[in-house]
C-alpha cells in the first residue's frame, strides 16, 4: 500500500490497526510515518523495526509503541461516535488534504464525507473580534456557501462561529484540535451538533479523548488550510493564531485572503499586514471566488515520492558527524546537508532514526533542531 | 525659448506677457501651447498665427486672443497678492510638475517657492471624512513632514485640511482650482494664510478672479499629483474625486498609496478598491517612506520633444479625411492615425488647428473627440 497515489483502494481492517499503532507510537508523525509506509511496505513491518531504528539513533529507551489492543479501543470509541478513520487515498478525506507531505495517515472524519469531497474555503479570524468583524465574516461564508462552496473554520469563538453559522446551511466543517469527543470550547458543542446535522463534517488528527493543548491549535491550523483551495482572514491582532494559519497556506501553497481595517484598529493590523505581503485583498465573496476559481479546474497536484532515506545506511560517522551538527538552534536541512557534506538521503536517515528516538524536532519550512 | 529643458532661464517681462497673452486665448491649453511655441519659437509669433491656424481648423469666427493690456493688468494683479507667473524652467517651479507634457507654461506661485523645490508627497481624501480618517490624516503629514516631504493637498474640508494643518510647521502646499484671490472653500482663507506664513506656499493655473467650476477640481489634482512623487489617499467613497486623483497620479507614473478600512465603512470602499488595482496599502508614513526613497535620487526624466506638428502642411484632402473619423466618443489618437493611413504628424497638425477651432476636446490617455 503505497499512501503517495489517491486511488479508491480501502485499506482492510487488519491494516487500519497497524496504520493506527504505527502512527499513534511515540515520535512517530505524518511525515515519519510516510517514510516507513515507504520503505518497509506495511505499517506491520515498519511496527517491527521501530525499536532498532530507535536505538540506532540513540534513544535511551524505546519509545511507546501503541498496542493492538488500544488501537482496537480507539477505533471502536471512533465508531460509536460515528467518525471513520480513513486514510488519505480513501473516500472522504479532503483530496487537497490528502496530498500534502504531512497529511495525516488516518483522518477522524465525523459527518457528511460528500461536504468534504467538495471545493472548501477556511474563513478564520480573531476570537475576540468586532461586531463589523463577525458580520463580514458571515456575509463572506454565506455568499460563498451560495456559489457552492464549503466553509471550513476552527470552532473557535468569534470569527469561526460565524463563518460556521452562516454556512450550517450550505456546508460547513468544523476542523478540531482534540479529539472528536473534546469539543474546545465546550459551548460549541451544540454548534457543532447543528454543523454534522445539516450535512456538514469535523474533522481530527487526534486520538479520541485528546483535549486540546495550546500547541495542538498551530498543528491543527495546517488541516484547516490544507483543506481549503484559499484561506480568508477576517480580523486578527498581530501574532495572532489567525496570521499562523495564513502563512502555513501560504507555505501550502494556497490562497490567502485578508480583509483590510481601519490602521487604528488593532484587529485589524494583522490582516493589513498580510495584504502587505501579498495576500489578496477581500471586501466579498467576488474577490475570493476570482481569485479561486482559475485554480478549481485544475488536477490537485500528487505528492512527489520521497526519496527512501532507509535505503541509505550510514555508519557511525555519519551519525556522529550530522548529529554533531544539530543543535536547539533550528537549521535548515539543506544547510546541514551541506555542512555535512553528505548526501540528502543519508542526511535524511540520520534525520528519521533521531527523530524515532525523539531527539528530533521538526519546525516548518525545512528547519529542523535537536530536542 | 524652449520650455522643454529645465534650466536657470528666465523669461524676459516681455516674454512673459506674451505667454499669458498665449495661454489665456480661447482653445489653448497646456499642450496647444507647447506646440504652439516649439513650432514658431515664440509666444508672440504664435500670437500672430493663431487665427489663421483656427481658420483652417473650420472656426466660424476667430477665437478671442488674449490682449497685452489684459495679461499687463493680470500680472500686475497678481504681484500686488505676492504671486509669481512662473515657466517650467525658472526657479520655484516644482521640478517634477515641470516636466509633465500638460504642465501649466505659466504656474502662479505664492509663498515660499523654497518649499516647492523640496520632495513633496501629496495627500488626499474626502471632504466628509471621518474622525478616524481625519486622525490618520494628520499622523501622515506630521511623520512624513518630519521625515522632510512636503505635504501637498487641495486645500479643501477633511483630508486635505487635516493634512494641511499637521504640516504647517514643516511645510505645506495648497493646490488651487481657481485663482489666488478666489480661495475654495472661502472659510480655509485663514488656513492658507497660516499655511503661507510658516513656509509653505500655494500654487494655481488659473487667472486671477477666477471661481473654481466644478470641472476645474479634476484639472487642478493633475497639478497635486504632478507635483508630487506619490499620492496618499486617506478616505475616499466610489467615484469620488480623490480617484481621479489617484487615476490621473498612476498614470503620470506617481506612486499611489491608500489607506485601508472596513468593508462595511463606504468611506473606505474607494482606498479598499485602489489597493485591489495595485495601490500600496498604506498605515503609516513608513510605508510612504519606503515606497519614494528609491525614487527620489534618481534624476527626474525630461519630457521627450514632441515631434513637431506644424511642420506637416496638411492639405485640404487630408483634413477631410482626419475629421471626418473624428465624432463626438472618444477614440484613441494612435487609431485615428492607423484608420486615417496618415503620419502621427500630419494628424497631430490636424488635431492642433482643430483645437484651436475650439472643435476638439483632448481626453486623459490619448483620447480626443470632436465637440
């Protein structure tokens, strides 16, 4: 099974249970698990050669790897609440999700799987946002909910309820930080209630029972605009969550909206910023459905294959010397590949054994630190 | 004489009647004055020749010249305010408005012709304008009068009074719509008094005793953003005149800025709209500043000789022809050369005898149709 090729191909039961240990196992993530799927051909396989990956990049203990029993505990709480575990090449899961570098191997998908195969757009914004604020982002998502697409946003108070609420109708998909059964903040649980009622969805990397931490928002706002064709913000204060998720779309490669305020508003600075940089202006519906729609035609481009990293096996100079390298500082990975003098793929498995021994951290746009 | 190179000439006293004798005469404007003087080397030979050329442009009855005794009492008028009658190439002329192809031959000046010479940046916005916009005005023109720009606007209620008054200490231009003794509004005489008392200066085209008419507020912002290296437009409705400010400031290569709003703010909808077509969305004089900086060493292009229209004797066939593709829309000059089968110059020499006829209108863009 080759995760990189959206097909119709389902995975079976016994594989969704290995897919779920494997990608619930400590410092086992998104672009990780790929890495294994690719090399060893199974999650089964990649299960069984954890601990000495770990070990070879120096984990003092193996890390936790999850039991076939939790994962069958997991997967059966997911069924009784009616989300489905799918995988990026199964039906259901966002398509412009799916074939990002570190689209999540099995998506919590609660709802209508058929508003998710639809074009989206994230509208999202500052919690604590102005009257003006929460009626332009209502009149945004209901205008483009009229001319067929579905909204997605965050659940959060303020701008993302709006952008939920006015398009409960049309379609909307409420993309969570926790677990589908810790619903942040509590109140909207009625919210989303009405959201899975009218056709819409939720959507969550997260285990059930997962309650969200701060660092779980800036991760989960990477699926709100991995969903979406273009991001539109509507207010947001200077770094602020909002401006987070602008430029992870960016980074993405999709559009991003902003809509201007008065330079004496604070709510507004950070989305004057953002069109300073680049992002497109939006007063309406018109200027995000222009600037989209030449996009909508085009074949959702698939991920490029990595190339293997265990097909390269370093020794212990190798480790030693790219290690030695890192730091806490974030560097990019082309420069220690340069430092290094090495190849990218041996780089690359250094990389992936510290990062199984959870000595590895991964930041956005290639940088990469010790722990 | 040749108005096209800035240089430290002056004008004889004689010279400069015969060009107010040339410019006050019906049907010539800034452009037919040009051709006018570059084709018989001077004002007063033009003078000459000007109801013979507006004869074979098909005038009824010669249109009326300007008398000696007329320009010898318009002058002495304007000295008595302390105004200064000014070609392109003397000192005071702000250098950037001379070298526009519609530059007033003659720009009377009043003030500190000092502050004239300096960099000016030009801000603009609604008469009605709003407590914020007022605000951010007056934060624009104090910074950027502290940075050294001189702020130039049209003197009106709003923006531009908010603007004149942050800059009065660090110097200000008023552009006029009418004469120098017909201030608009009546209540900003107090104004430009203060304005001309600390330094700064104020400029107009127009004769003495001339009332502003609403069509002359479009004519008089070309002189704002001409003499400026960029306009900042603070507030501004659709279809406001602050736009055809910005329009007329795009197209003779002005930086346009804009201050952005709320959507839901209709006095915003006009700056929202400019930053859609390529405008710099502007918060603060930073944004100004970092914009001109690069443009201000550079050395300000002269205007390119015409070729000179009068040189090509048009025969009676060839009017015929011209003329009769003219009509009351529009049309571009460079079709009406392509559709005559005609030399530019034959048809420019066409164009010029029909203006002074007081046959043809000259639109912005290269657009002229008959009237």
């Amino acid at each position: 099974m080759d995760i990189r090729t959206p097909s119709t191909t389902h995975l079976t039961d016994a594989q969704r249970i290995d897919w779920l240990r494997l990608i619930r196992s400590d410092n086992v993530g998104p672009r990780t698990f790929r890495s294994l799927i690719n090399h060893f051909g199974s999650a089964r396989a990649a299960l069984e050669r954890l601990p000495d990956l770990a070990r070879r990049g120096g984990a003092a203990r193996s890390g936790r790897i999850r039991s076939e029993d939790d994962a069958r505990t997991e997967l059966a709480a997911s069924q009784r609440l009616g989300v489905s575990l799918l995988a990026p090449d199964e039906a259901g899961y966002p398509p412009r999700l799916a074939v990002l570098d570190d689209a999540p191997p099995l998506l919590g998908v609660r709802g209508a799987l058929e508003a998710l195969m639809r074009p989206v757009i994230a509208i999202v914004g500052s919690r604590n946002a102005s009257g003006a604020g929460l009626k332009l982002a209502g009149t945004l998502a209901r205008d483009l909910g009229d001319a067929g697409f579905v909204i997605a946003s965050g659940l959060a108070r303020g701008i993302d309820q709006a952008a939920h609420r006015a398009s409960i109708e049309s379609g909307t998909v409420a993309v969570l930080a926790g677990g589908h059964d810790r619903i942040y903040p509590p109140e909207h649980e009625d919210l989303l209630a009405k959201i899975i009622g009218n056709g819409g969805a939720a959507i969550s990397e997260m285990p059930m029972g997962h309650v969200p931490r701060a660092r779980d928002f800036p991760r989960r706002n990477r699926l709100i605009s991995g969903a979406a064709l273009g991001v539109v913000v509507v207010e947001a204060a200077l770094r602020s969550g909002s401006l987070i998720t602008a430029r992870i779309a960016a980074e993405q490669g999709r559009e991003v909206f902003a809509v201007p305020g008065s330079p004496l508003d604070p709510r507004a600075a950070g989305t004057n910023d953002l069109i300073k940089q680049g992002a497109t202006l939006t007063t309406c519906a018109a200027d995000v459905i222009d600037a989209v729609e030449p996009i909508m035609g085009r074949p959702i481009e698939l991920r490029e294959p990595d190339d293997d990293p265990l097909a390269h096996e370093p020794d212990a100079s190798d480790r030693a010397r790219i290690t030695g390298l890192l730091g806490p500082t974030p560097i990019l990975l082309d420069d220690l590949i340069r430092m290094a003098e090495t190849s990218p793929a041996m780089a690359r498995t250094v990389l992936l054994e510290l990062e199984l021994a959870g000595r590895l951290e991964r930041h956005g746009g290639g940088l990469v630190s010790l722990i």
